[in-house]
C-alpha cells in the first residue's frame, strides 16, 4: 500500500472547512480528510481495514461457491459423483463429457487431465450432496447474492470487484455507502454533520450542471434548486432561500396536504363502507322479494291449477251425467223397438193365416200397442256441448293477459325506479350527453298510412298517397304519426333533424289511444304524451293539451334527453354548441317511446345517428 496521496478539490473556498482526498491504491477508496494527522491515521486505517474485511468475504464467498459448485456447469452441483482422482462433477455433466469421449476409449478428468481406462463407475458423492442439498435448504447462496447490487439497486461507491448494496447515501460527500464502507460516517467526528439518506442514484443531480458546486439554495421566483453561485450571478436579486428553509416550508404545506388527503380518505372510507351496507341491503331485499315473488306465482299457478282441475272435474262429471242419461233413454228406446219387432212378427204371422175364422178369432187376442212414453222424435241441441266452456276459459285467459300485461308495466317500473343514490347531475357538454345516446327506429306498425319510413326506419316523411300497411292494432288511424320501436327508461339521448315548416317532437307512453280523431289520440294533447312544436317561427313546448311559447333562436337539429327515473325531459337546440329550449320536470309512471307528428305532404323528420365518441 502506498502511503497517502494528496488531491487538489478545486471546490474549496477559504471561508469553508478545507478537505483533501486520501486514495488507498488497494481499494481505490476516496475518503475526506482533514488537516489533523490523528484523523489522517485514524481514518485511513479504518478504511485499509474495512477494505481487507471486505476482499476476504468477498474471497470467502467465491470460494464457498466453488466449493459447492460443477466446474463443468459451473451450477451448483446435481447428483454429484467423484471419480477416482477425487474430483467431483454433476452426474449428468461428467456422463455426457465421457460418453463423447467414448469413441477414444480413453477417459479424462477435465481439472486435473487424468485419465482412466477402461472408463471408471461413477459413485454417488453422498457427503458433498448432503452438503449441497442443506446449502439450498438454508439459502446460504440466495442470502450471499441478496447482498450484491441487481439492475434496481444502488451500488456502493466503493466497493471493487462486485458491489454490494449501498444503505446510505451522503448528501455531503454525494456518494453511497454499504454497511461496512458506511461505519466511518459514524466512527470519525470528521463525518458526523454529514447528511445520510436513503441510497439513491440522484445524488448527481444536487451538482448545478454550471458551476459544479452542490445546490444548497432555492430560487422560489424560478422555482428551482440553484448553488451560491448562481444566488449572485444569472438569479441576483431573485426571492432565494436555503433549501432547508424551502424544505421546512413545502414540509409544512405537504403535512396540510397530507392531513386534508388523509382527511378525504376517512370521508371515502366511510362512504365505502356506507355503500357496502347498502349493497348488502339491495343483495337482502332482492333476494327476499324474489323469494316472496316465487311465492306469490307459484300460489298463482297453484290456484290456475286448481281451477284448472276443478273445470276438468266438473266437465268429466257433467260430461257423465249426459251420457248416462242419453244411454238411459237410448236403452229404454232399444227395449220399444225390440217389443215393436216382436209385435210386428205376431201381425206378420196372423197376416199369412188362409183360414179366415181363425184370423178373426185370433184377432181380437192381440194386444194393443201401448203408447211409447218418448216423444215421436228425440230433440238435440245444436251441435256445441262444451265449446261454450272452451269460450270462457279463451275470455279470461285473455282477461288475464291484459292484467298481466299491465301489473307488469307498474312492476318493471317498480323495479327500475329502485334507487339508493341520488340521480347524477345532468349533462353539460355534447360529449357527456353523447355516452347516454341511443340508436331509436320507428316503428312500422304504428305508422299512420300517409307517411313512409326510410333510412332503416330512421326518418319519415308525409306522402299525397296512402302506404298499403297491413292492418294492426297499434296504428293511429287518423293523425299523422308514429312511435319509436324502442322503449325508453333510465337515461337516454337522442338528436332528430326536421326540415320543412312543422313537425312534433314526442314521447308517449305505450298506451295511448290509436284510432280516432280526438285529443286522446293526438301527441301532447293529453296526459300521455309531452312533445316540442317544430316551425320556422319558433319552438312551442305541448302536455296536456297545454302550451308554452319558447323564445330564442331556432335550429333545425333538436337534441332530447330522457332522464326517467329523475322524471326529466330536456329539449336543446343543437349546433356548434348546446342550447337549452325547454326542461320539464315531472314523474313518468310507464317507460316511454319517442314519436313524430306532422301535418302537411313533404314534411319529414330523422333520428340522428350518434356515436357515443362523436364530437
């Protein structure tokens, strides 16, 4: 080992704490010095006997594993056999190398080139695989590597060969340390004002890249770290402070953010688990209704076949008592004409007889008919025995489908009208309207006959010329009008474009009347429908047969948005951007279709479509 070498540090100024470099040429180990000849020796010493320790481990480990280890393989030993030099291989390793040298005849050792012919066993090396095998239960190796640095990790600064892992870094010296290269930092005086942090590998970052000095200084006009350097050159004049007071500073705003977030995350928490006793709750009493709904239908399909039973019963007993009674009349029948017959025959007979005194006097003998107790002809209903029965069983199942058909209404909307959150607030943007859009068809079967649908049943248009429709229950047969395919509940939006002069945009329920002439029948002149009066004059809200005049600049695309639960119905005039023109607040019983309405030959209107992404 040379004796110390002295470095010239061109960072020292004549107001700061001169130090100079000390290099142990054994280790390449660069430590702070101070004038003091004690420190000198003292420091230098602890760092050659840090340095050794180090390189005899470091030689220890290396040699651990190669003790353990193939040196074909160079993998720690499998199955390990020796053979008769002593040497030890992995069985597989030193089997495959013998049987390429088979063709020779002649076998090696691969460490010390003895030979051996003819070619030796291979005996099992129990003592070393013994040794291998508590090697990996222990994890003497995995402990051994865990100690050196890997790609994440920050090596120290001072080791040589491989590297250790570093534990602390010195903000001071800007360099890091492991364990053993550490133990000066709290040995010597000279180290104890240094700054020790968490190993990093940002420790070049604190250097400004201008004057090589290390950044101790924050500018907070600049908002950034500087050196004393730049305090008095490129940022002189600028609001500067020491890091540590900046530090001191933001550590106070950081604790009050800190202190609002943790606040923020008790208030989540909270609602966390707020929302989770009511899921529980939506779980329970959706379990328990569809337990007291099976309950219910099945009590319901239990009376249907009831009276099923009773109706098959009571039909099988009457279907006997009338056929008992034909057979009892149809045998008493069958007995007369038998008595008939044989009357008959005894007139037959006497009629042959030549003997004109015996017919006379056999005459009288024969007894007169008796007179039948059934009338000359049996009379018989029309033929419809039991259809009459068919006819009201087919009366009340249609009874009961239009009952059904109607509780079901109210229990889907019971059902969808189930909510334990608040409604969101409605749409600002076009964008957020646009995620609740829907793709909505006209369907043909309510089209009134004088308008034709085209464009996938997205736009109709009042013709001179009634369309051949087949005829259909839902069809308004008077006004000119038609409904939506699709049914609405929930959120929903939707865009038309209208042309011409006069077009109605609606919703209705499912309900309202078809046929006729009368405000039942006709969009927004009733209680079942709300619809947007269209014209170049300008735009009149209709419910009820009730009108609202709208002011304000028209367009010819009109957005509407659905929110059915929250009972809200919003018209908005759409362009480069979106302009309320009406809102309706109220509370939807039945889900809802939407609809057109027009009164004159060329008018049209179209379902817009949207893309949830369109802008």
């Amino acid at each position: 080992m040379r004796g110390p070498q002295r470095l010239h540090c061109k960072n020292i100024k004549p107001y700061q704490v001169c130090f100079v470099f000390v290099c142990i040429s054994s280790a390449n180990i660069l430590v702070p010095l101070k004038k003091d000849k004690t420190n000198v020796q003292e420091t230098v010493q602890q760092n050659t006997r840090a340095c050794c320790e180090d390189q005899m481990e470091q030689k220890e480990d290396q040699l651990g594993r190669e003790s353990f280890s193939c040196s074909i393989c160079l993998d720690l030993f499998r199955d390990p056999v020796i053979i008769p030099c002593g040497h030890s291989y992995c069985m597989n390793c030193i089997k495959n190398l013998w049987d390429q040298e088979d063709q020779r005849g002649i076998h090696s050792c691969p460490q010390c080139r003895k030979t051996f012919t003819p070619r030796p066993d291979l005996g099992k090396n129990i003592l070393l695989a013994a040794l291998v095998e508590q090697l990996k239960k222990t994890g003497l190796q995995a402990a051994a590597d865990h100690r050196y640095t890997g790609p994440e990790d920050v090596a120290c600064d001072f080791c040589t060969g491989r590297k250790l892992k570093a534990i602390k870094s010195c903000l001071v010296c800007l360099a890091s340390y492991c364990e053993k290269h550490l133990q000066p930092h709290y040995d010597s005086a000279t180290f104890k004002k240094h700054k020790l942090v968490e190993p990093s590998k940002n420790l070049q970052e604190n250097i400004c890249s201008k004057h090589d000095e290390v950044m101790k200084m924050f500018c907070r006009t600049d908002q950034k770290c500087i050196c004393y350097l730049c305090s008095v050159d490129e940022h002189k004049g600028h609001d500067t402070v020491s890091a540590a007071a900046e530090r001191t500073e933001r550590q106070r705003e950081l604790e009050e953010r800190r202190g609002n977030i943790q606040q923020r995350i008790q208030d989540r928490e909270k609602d966390v688990k707020l929302l989770q006793q009511e899921v529980e709750a939506i779980n329970h009493s959706a379990d328990k209704t569809v337990e007291d709904s099976e309950k219910i239908f099945t009590e319901l399909i239990r009376l249907l076949q009831k009276r099923n039973s009773d109706v098959k019963q009571q039909i099988r007993s009457q279907q006997e008592t009338e056929v008992s009674r034909v057979k009892d009349v149809q045998e008493k029948l069958e007995q007369e004409i038998t008595e008939l017959k044989r009357k008959d025959a005894e007139l037959e007979q006497l009629s042959h007889t030549e003997d004109h005194n015996q017919f006379l006097l056999n005459y009288p003998s024969l007894a007169a008919l008796s007179e039948s107790t059934h009338s000359s002809s049996i009379n018989i209903r029309p033929l419809r025995h039991f259809e009459d029965v068919t006819a009201a069983v087919s009366e009340l199942r249609e009874k009961l489908q239009d009952i059904l058909r109607d509780s079901w209404t109210n229990i889907s909307l019971m059902v969808t009208g189930v909510g334990v959150l608040l409604p969101e607030p409605e749409p600002k943007s076009r964008d957020d309207f646009l995620k609740y859009s829907r793709e909505i068809t006209l369907d043909s079967n309510t089209a009134q006959r004088y308008l034709i649908l085209s464009e996938n049943n997205r736009k109709a248009t009042v013709v001179d010329q009634p369309q051949s429709y087949s005829s259909h229950p839902d069809r308004f047969t008077d006004y000119c009008q038609v409904l939506s395919r699709e049914t609405l509940t929930g959120r929903c939006y939707w865009e038309v474009e209208w042309s011409e002069t006069h077009v109605y945009i609606a919703v209705s329920y499912q309900n309202i009347i078809r046929a006729g002439k009368g405000c039942e029948c006709n969009f927004a002149r009733n209680d079942r429908s709300w619809a947007l009066d269209c014209s170049q004059n300008g735009f009149t809200f209709w419910h009820n047969n009730i009108s609202t005049s709208i002011s304000g600049p028209v367009s010819s695309r009109v957005g509407v948005y659905l929110d059915h639960r929250a009972g809200i119905l919003s018209f908005y005039s759409v362009s480069k951007s979106m302009t309320l023109i009406h809102r309706v607040q109220t509370r939807f019983t039945e889900p809802l279709l939407a609809g057109f309405r027009f009164y004159y030959s060329g008018h049209r209107a179209e379902f817009c479509k949207l893309r949830k992404n369109e802008l």
